[in-house]
C-alpha cells in the first residue's frame, strides 16, 4: 500500500513537471505567432509603400505619407471608404486608406501592437535597446518598428510596449528612399 502511494505522489510531481513544460511551450508558440504575425505586418507595409509614386511617398525632411505612428490619432476618420471597386479616390486618399487599414490591423492582430514606419539611421539607444519615438530622419534607412505585449502564465507583463520588438528595414526603389 505504502509503495502505491509513494509511486503515486512521483507520478503527480512528473504530472505537474509535464504541465508547466506544457505552459512554457505554448508561451513561446504565442510569442513565436506574435513574431510572424509582425514580420508579416512589417513586409506588406513596405509593399504598400512600393505600389506608389514617389510624389506620394517622398521621404525628403522626414515628411511622407507613410512615415506613421500607430500610436497617434487616425487621420482618416473613415479609411475604409477608399477601399473596394465602387470607390473613386484619388492617389493621396488611397494611401492613406491603406495606412489607416494597416493600423488597425496591426491594433487588432498584435496584442497591444504598435507600430512605427520612418527614417531611423540608428533604431538602437547606446545601451543596445530598441526605441519608439528615435526617429532622427537621416540616412537613407526606412524602418518600420513593431512591438507588441506578452504575458507570463500568472497574467504578469513578461514585456510591453515600452519598446519595439523588431525593426524591418524596408528597401524600396533608391529613388524613393534617398536622403535630401
């Protein structure tokens, strides 16, 4: 009886061993979606960016179209009304309904997401980290910042929005893209 027992309360310890392992794995699954659900994201904004002139998208003094910040105000109250095939916008509204749709889609897909596109020559603090808001608008180097918040098995923050997560340069045609 004795035996039984002992060999009951090991196989609970390795019940309970295998449990958090399956935790930890499923927080490193969430992150790892949350990661190409961002590069994702990050790849079809610099398509959207190549797909116009760059009468739109000049990038010249930091000012372009597409240099956002999805944590400001949305410039379109009603990005979705230059979307589909009964519309008629011109360019400059349909770059900016496709920024706004791209927003909110980052907001939704990404867990506290946030995003950043700008000319950042250097995405890094000189302690290492990654920065919102650094922008120095020199060089050549579009960059387009992704960060998002994760959470530990308890519910506590495991990291938040205070940084991006990842930087994507993004190479469109020099032109584009060239400093003034």
């Amino acid at each position: 009886m004795v035996e039984v027992l002992v060999s009951l309360v090991i196989f609970a310890f390795g019940l309970l061993g295998a449990a958090g392992l399956q935790l930890a794995t499923l927080k490193s699954n969430q992150f790892a979606a949350s990661s190409a659900t961002a590069i994702s994201l990050g790849r079809e904004y610099a398509e959207i960016m190549q797909s116009f002139p760059s009468a739109i998208i000049s990038t010249t003094s930091g000012t372009s179209t597409f240099f956002i910040d999805t944590d400001t105000a949305i410039a379109s109250p009603n990005p979705a009304a230059c979307l589909g095939t009964a519309t008629n916008c011109t360019t400059d509204q349909l770059a900016t309904a496709l920024k706004e749709d791209w927003r909110a889609r980052v907001r939704a897909a990404l867990p506290g997401g946030r995003a950043e596109v700008c000319r950042d020559s250097e995405p890094r603090t000189s302690a290492g980290d990654l920065e919102w808001g650094g922008c120095d608008d020199t060089g050549d180097l579009v960059v387009v910042k992704l960060g998002w918040a994760g959470r530990n098995d308890k519910g506590e923050d495991l990291f938040t929005t205070d940084r991006p997560r990842m930087v994507m340069p993004v190479m469109g045609n020099l032109k584009d893209f060239a400093a003034p």
